[in-house]
C-alpha cells in the first residue's frame, strides 16, 4: 500500500489521488467534530432541540423482516412539532434510559433507519435478538456515526493509487491523463427511445472505458440508462449498477425488474425500500429451494450446542467426552450449514444479470467483493464523492456515468475541503477532461418531457446552452386555461425582513411564509379542493431554509380546510426535492436584507433543481432588492419581466 506522506511527480494520477484522500480525511474529521458536538458533547436535551435524538418514544410494533430481522416501530411523545436530520439509510443507536437520570442510556443497540414519516420512525435492528430492556425505561434513539463509510472510501482511495493493469488504466482515462477509445458506433434502433437518447446509447455501447449520459431535469435519464443496461446484457452475462443513496439504486432496481431483468439488490435490509425486499439476496435465498435444509442444518447446530452446555463444569470423564463429541458435532453441522449458505448466495448470484448497490455497498456481500465486470454503471454520479465512485470503478473495465453536473452536488460538511476540490466529482472531471482532450465521452439528452416550456427556458439558456426542447406532450400543458405557468411575487419593499433561528441559526421569513400560503389558497380556491384530490395533483412547497420549511409547515397545518390535500401537499427543502417533480411549485427564497447578502443561495445549482421540479405552474417569492446584485437573480428578474410573470407583493396583498 502507498505511504501517506510518500512523495509522487506533480501533475500524475498518483499525486492527485493523493491529494483527494487528504481531502477525505479533512472531510471526515470535520463530520467527526461535528458529530462529538452535537451528539456526545451535548446533553440529551440539547440533542433532541437539534433533531439529532427522539426522546422519549413508544414502541408501536415490532416483527421479523423477509430478511429474519428484527424490525421495530416507534412514535416520539413529545416535541412533536420540532425539526430533525433523522432519515431513511442513516445508522441510529436505540438505547433505554432506565436509571431515571435525564441523560443516562443504561443500554444501546445499533440500527438502521428504513423510513421516518412524521412522528413515526421504523428501524432495522443490526441485532439477531430483541433487546431483553424494552421494558426497564424510557426509550430513545440517537443518530451515529458513519465510520464505516469513510473507511471503505479510504481503502478504494488507497487501492487506486496502487493500481495496475486494467484498473490502472481506466483510472488514467477517467481523470484525463489518456484520451479515451470508442469503437465504431453500433446502430440499435430503440423503440423506447428518443434521437438524442438513441445517440446516448450508441455512445455507451461504442465506449471502450468511459461514456456519459447528462442527462438534465425530466429528459428521461432513468430510461435511458435502463435502456443502456439492458442493451449491455445482450453481450454481457453480468453488470454492476450503483448510485450514491439507497433511493436511487431503488429507483433503478424498480425500473430494471419492470422489463424482466433479472436484478440482484445488495444492501442492509434497512437501507432497502420496502417494496425492493424481494429483490434482497436474504428474501431470495428465503425463496431458493435448499433453504429449508439449511434451516434445519442451523435449528440442528443450535440443539446439540444446547445440549452440551446442559453439562455442568463437576461431571465424570465419561460426561466430558460425551460433552466434547456433541460440540464437535455441533461445530461441524456449523461448518455445513456455512458451506450451504455460501452455495445457496454463489447460486443466486449465478443467475443474476444486475446485482444493484449504493456506492459504498458495493462491497457489501464476500461474494461481491471479489467480483469484476466488464461494465459498471453509475447513476447520479454528479452527487457521487469522488472516494465513493471509486469504490465500484476498481470492478470495472468500463464505467458508464448518468447524471447531471448542473443539479445539486454532494453534501460536504468540511467547507475548506470543499472549496480545495473535494465537491469536483468524477463525474465533472470525465466531463470537462475529455472535453479538453477533444474526445468527448457525454452525450446530452435535450428533450424533456416534464415542464412548461416557460417554466424550462430560464434553466435551459443558463445552465444548458438553450439545448433543451419542451416535448409535445408537456409543452402547453397548463393547469387551468388561464393559469399562468410561471410567476415571480416580488417582496421588495414590503418590509417582509429575514430572520435567523437562534437555536439552528438557520434563516426564516414569516411574513414571506405567509404570503406564501395565501398565493396557495387563491390558487386552490381557483382549483376546488375537490379536483385537487380527484385529478391527483401534487404541490410542492420549498425553500432552501430549513427554518422557513419549518414555519411552512406550522403555517399550512393552522388550515383545517386543508386537511383532506395534507398527502399531497410536500414542504420541504431543496435537498429533499432533487430528482422529484410536482404539478405545482412554490419556492419561498426567504432573503431580504439591506447588504443583498444571499448566503448559499449563490450556489445556483439549487435553484435550477428547485425550479425544474414544476410541472404545470411555478411560483416565486423573493426580493429583488435583496437578489439583484448576483448576475444568476438578476437574469432571472429579467426572465420573469420578458415572460410577463412579474407581480408585486403589494398586488398579493391588497387583494
């Protein structure tokens, strides 16, 4: 393995790797100190006002998962109302507070979270058994850290550094130090297919290392690649195909078995969607035909290890023996049923054309872990760390990317790791670098079949070369006859002032959130409550604030009328929002000040996904006094101007 400190020529891979590593270690340290501060520095109280703990909370159920284990269901009894970072994926430590002090856990078993919805939190117990303490106190559940993941990012960091032969190779090609080769492109004409995502698939079929599919908001990604994957499988028996988050790979296994493919799910039950457990290598090795014999192997193993520890330590030599030939035959049925369990997973495995993974859980089977692939996927590379990427890159001998470098980035808790390179994913870098090179390896797919037109044409001419086109079927698509598709509610001059949350620090605007919510009951009243709910229709409410969601939210469940559209009404922030679309879309911006400060509204990439996730009508409220000096806000002042879309929030309020 290379030395941390060992020195290699400027400008080589070697040297570049090794500065991402340094990079991941910054990062990791910083997620550490955060961490320490949040969770094991502060008391239990200060915890649960930050949304890092539930306490206390009631066991609802519990039962055993298709995988055999145990999962549980919990409701928090108080604090209701408050914010938290709980999510589906993330590791929890469920403890017992049974010694009646306020920050004492008496005792702690680790989980998985599978979904938080509201109140209600279910989780996988990594455990094989039910805590014996359900019972002795109060319960809780704390967030953990994820060691584990930065250790499977420092490993692939280190071992692609390391690398020869055909990993050393791609990893040249992938960070542009060697031009990549195509073949001669193959003509497979794709009924399912658009021109562009056509052309996008003879370019990943004609790759010999790396090929990308840049695919912007609502221009069919998902089908493409789908379509890619399963053209690949004609000539290949077996593909890798992965994404940074557990919802994505999800994604992809649903669309994957819908056309018959057979599809290999690798991951934490946990981590896995609900309606993917058929897809688990457990509830498929639950399903396979020597199961039965392998239970009885494991039932048999566990009675003579019972049987023999009924011998007390003062027996005779007979006893003894008998004592030594019933563990040894208890070891050896032990053995057998390992040897069973291991053909029963190589079985499954065999017979798998997609085995389907995060990047991280790539790894995450011992049969998986020594697996290679001719071609492995990537979707949503462009929110993928780079460390993470290479974890299932070091299994390929190509690599086919899908994603979109002009939506939102990976989450980076170290701001000066960030800022020295660690938010360039290998994504951009394939991108720009074989650009350079004059080899392009991407393709853009620039229809869309999402949007309005004038809801798509401001994202269009700034981040994408005014390439994309409104497909037929989405392009006039209005949500009443008159209904304009695209507003801008202008708050300047209002005195509508932001504020920050003493506790999160994080920005809220209460007199924007209400204006918000009365733009939304006009539109509802146009709509009726009752065609909302029989056509279906989803709104959206975002902001990048998680204050201002928190205030939305308070603001929308004060309307009791509004109780019958509360499933199909979302508030939440951007983050939450990427890769999701709704009927209607209101961003609430929640800055205004005297000094035009916008914080990480600057990042524009969160705006462009917050305003693609519009189907029919987008609705913006923000001062323009406040965004008008950042050249982004300013153009789009003058878009909403050019589109007729402008209105004052004196309008709004007069009315």
């Amino acid at each position: 393995m290379p030395k941390e400190n060992q020195t290699y020529p400027e400008n080589s891979p070697e040297a570049e790797l090794q500065k991402t590593l340094a990079l991941l270690k910054r990062e990791k340290q910083e997620d550490l100190n955060q961490y320490r501060q949040k969770i094991l520095n502060s008391s239990l109280d200060e915890r649960r006002r930050d949304g890092l703990c539930w306490y206390p909370v009631n066991l609802l159920k519990h039962y055993l998962s298709t995988g055999e284990k145990y999962v549980l269901e919990v409701e928090r009894t108080n604090r209701t109302s408050e914010s938290h970072v709980f999510a589906a994926g993330k590791a929890i430590s469920f403890f017992v507070n049974a010694g009646g002090k306020v920050d004492e856990a008496t005792e702690r078993a680790s989980g998985v979270i599978n979904w938080v919805k509201g109140n209600r939190m279910r989780f996988t117990l990594n455990a094989e058994d039910l805590p014996d303490w359900l019972d002795d106190g109060k319960l809780g559940i704390d967030l953990l850290f994820d060691e584990a993941s930065y250790k499977a990012m420092e490993t692939a960091m280190r071992q692609v550094m390391q690398a020869g032969g055909r990993s050393r190779q791609l990893r040249d090609i992938i960070l542009g130090y060697k031009t990549p080769a195509f073949e001669p492109q193959k003509v497979r004409e794709n009924a399912a297919l658009n021109p562009a995502q056509q052309e996008a698939l003879s370019n990943a079929l004609a790759a010999r290392d790396v090929a990308i599919i840049h695919g912007p908001p609502g221009t069919g990604k998902t089908t493409t690649l789908v379509q890619v994957i399963k053209e690949v499988l004609k000539e290949e028996k077996q593909v890798l195909v992965c994404a940074p988050s557990n919802a994505a790979v999800d994604l992809l296994c649903d669309k994957l078995s819908e056309i018959g493919l057979q599809t290999l799910r690798i991951g934490h039950p946990a981590r896995v969607n609900e309606d993917m457990l058929p897809y688990t290598l457990d509830a498929r090795a639950a399903n396979h035909s020597s199961y039965k014999e392998l239970k009885q192997m494991r039932k048999r193993a566990e009675e003579l290890r019972t049987m023999a520890m009924k011998y007390k330590r003062n027996f005779g030599r007979a006893e003894r023996e008998q004592r030594k030939l019933l563990l040894r035959e208890a070891t050896v049925c032990k053995d057998q049923a390992e040897q069973l369990e291991y053909y029963i997973s190589y079985d499954i495995f065999d017979k798998t054309q997609v085995f389907a993974a995060t990047l991280v859980g790539s790894n995450g089977h011992p049969i998986l872990a020594d697996m290679n692939f001719r071609t492995v996927f990537i979707d949503e590379a462009a929110q993928a760390l780079e460390p993470a990427s290479w974890i299932p890159i070091l299994k390929a001998e190509r690599v086919i990317f899908a994603g979109d470098h002009r939506q939102l980035p990976p989450t980076i808790k170290s701001f000066e790791a960030a800022r020295e390179g660690l938010a360039e994913t290998l994504f951009e870098k394939s991108i720009s670098r074989t650009e350079a090179a004059g080899v392009p390896a991407a393709k853009m797919l620039e229809v869309q079949y999402r949007m309005h037109q004038t809801i798509m044409n401001f994202s269009s001419r700034q981040f994408y070369d005014d390439r994309l086109k409104a497909h037929d079927s989405v392009r006039e698509a209005l949500l009443l006859p008159d209904e304009p598709p695209l507003e801008f509610i202008d708050t300047a001059g209002s005195g509508f002032t932001e504020q920050q949350d003493p506790e999160s620090r994080s920005t809220f605007n209460l007199e924007e959130a209400r204006m918000v919510m009365k733009h939304l009951a006009y539109l509802l009243e146009r709509i009726s409550l009752t065609a909302v709910v029989e056509q279906k229709l989803q709104i959206g409410v975002i902001s990048p604030y998680k204050a201002q969601v928190k205030v939305l939210n308070e603001l929308f469940d004060e309307r009791e009328e509004w109780k019958s559209i509360k499933e199909q009404v979302d508030i939440n922030t951007v983050d939450a929002f990427q890769g999701q679309e709704r009927d209607v879309i209101y961003i609430s911006l929640a800055r205004s000040n005297e000094n035009g400060e916008i914080g990480f509204l600057a990042d524009v990439r969160r705006m462009n996904v917050a305003m693609t996730r519009a189907r029919k009508k987008l609705v913006v409220f923000g001062d323009s006094a406040t965004l008008g000096n950042n050249p982004f806000y300013n153009q789009f002042l003058d878009y909403v101007q050019e589109m007729n879309a402008y209105r004052s929030i004196f309008e709004l309020i007069y009315e």
